[in-house]
C-alpha cells in the first residue's frame, strides 16, 4: 500500500513538474494576447473617437481632475497604445502591466466607481458589468487581477524580455526572493494604483511599504532565497 501510494506520489509531482515548467510560458503569453487586445482597442476607440473626458472631469481623482481634459485623454490613450504593443512583445512588460493598471484604477474612479456608499455592501452592487445605480467595476477589476501576474511574475519565456535576459547573460531563471523588502515592494505597487480609489486604503499600502523596508535596512538579515518555479 505504502508503495502505490508512494508511487502516486511520484507520479503527481512529475506532472505538476510540467505543468509548472509550461506554466512559465503559457499563462503569461496568454495573459499578455488578452490583455494587449482589450487595451489596444481601448487606445484606438480614444484614438479616433471625440474627447469625452471634459464630461466626467470632477469624478477623476486628483491630479488629473486637476488637469485638462484634453491632457489626461492623450495621456490614457497613448498609454493603452503602447502598453498593448508591449505586453504583446513581451518588452518592458512589468512596467507596460504597472502603467496600464494605474489607467484602470484611475478610470476605475472616474467612471465605474458608485457616487455614494457607506457600507461594503452598497460597494458590493456595483460588482456588475451593466450599471444599476451602483456603479459597473467588475470588469476592470478583473483587468486588474489578470494585470498582477504580468506585474509580479514577468512575460514569460516567449517574449522580449526572456530573450533579453538570455543575451544578458542569465543562464538559468532567477531564484525568487521572499523577505521583508520584497513584501515592500509589493505594497507599494499596490498602493500607487490605489491613491485613485481609495486613497486612504492606498495610503496605508505605502506606509506598510515604508515600514517594511525600514524593518529589512535595520535588520540586516540575510533575504532568503526560494527556488524558481
């Protein structure tokens, strides 16, 4: 009994062994053909379509309800563009995958975003795709969600970014790094984008940022290294 079970054992390790060795590239490229589309013809609807923003100017977060209208348009325009033709390439992706999620919050705010709620589940009406009054933020937060792979875990093997790497001299992936700085780090990526919407929450991603790296400087521990999957 004790061998078939070890047996089994065996045999499940090796195939979630492969399936994490194609994980490296499938997922990502997927990702990145999905998400590049749905960006790229955000960008060219905006692209070729009349400036509406002016309309909604007051309902962006600050800075941009600060700005013209005729500003914060090119500037979300161009950024889907481009981020498209990144992540499609492969090329800068983390960057392209960070500016494109701090769009979607922003526009997350500006126009998914319910006017008024004072409980979460008011805030819980408005998980929709069509607007009942409640606000319609399901489908940028699932951009959003798919976007973090593609911010904390990079295009993949099929892409620019892989290559260079190569040519750069990486002969074997990078070992992740799992200690207070990393956790830092992944709290400041997540508080930027959140100052758009909830800027309090979004202030408190930073300070935990802040503070963890402090806690890494003064303890000078040694980071621990896990091995890449």
């Amino acid at each position: 009994m004790n061998a078939v079970l070890a047996r089994c054992a065996g045999s499940w390790n090796l195939l979630v062994a492969r399936l994490d060795g194609a994980g490296e590239t499938l997922p990502p490229f997927v990702l990145r053909l999905i998400m590049g589309w749905e960006f790229w013809e955000s960008g060219l609807e905006k692209l070729h379509g009349e400036n509406w923003f002016a309309d909604i100017q007051q309902r962006f977060p600050f800075p941009f309800d600060q700005l013209p209208a005729g500003f914060s348009w090119t500037l979300s325009t161009w950024t889907e563009v481009a981020g498209a033709l990144l992540l499609w390439l492969g090329l800068g992706t983390r960057v392209a995958a960070f500016a494109l999620l701090f769009v979607t919050f922003v526009a997350t705010a500006a126009v998914h975003w319910p006017d008024m709620w004072s409980m979460w589940s008011d805030l819980a009406k408005g998980y929709a795709i069509k607007d009942m009054g409640h606000g319609n933020f399901k489908l940028p937060l699932l951009f959003a969600v798919m976007l973090l792979p593609l911010i904390f875990r990079g295009a993949g093997k099929f892409s620019l970014d892989h290559l260079a790497s190569r040519l750069l001299g990486a002969k074997s992936p990078r070992a992740a790094i799992d200690d207070p700085l990393a956790w830092s780090f992944a709290s400041a990526v997540l508080g930027v984008p959140f100052l758009m919407l909830l800027p309090k929450f979004g202030i408190a991603l930073l300070v935990l940022a802040l503070l963890l790296a402090l806690a890494a400087r003064r303890s000078g521990a040694p980071t621990r290294a896990l091995r890449a999957s």
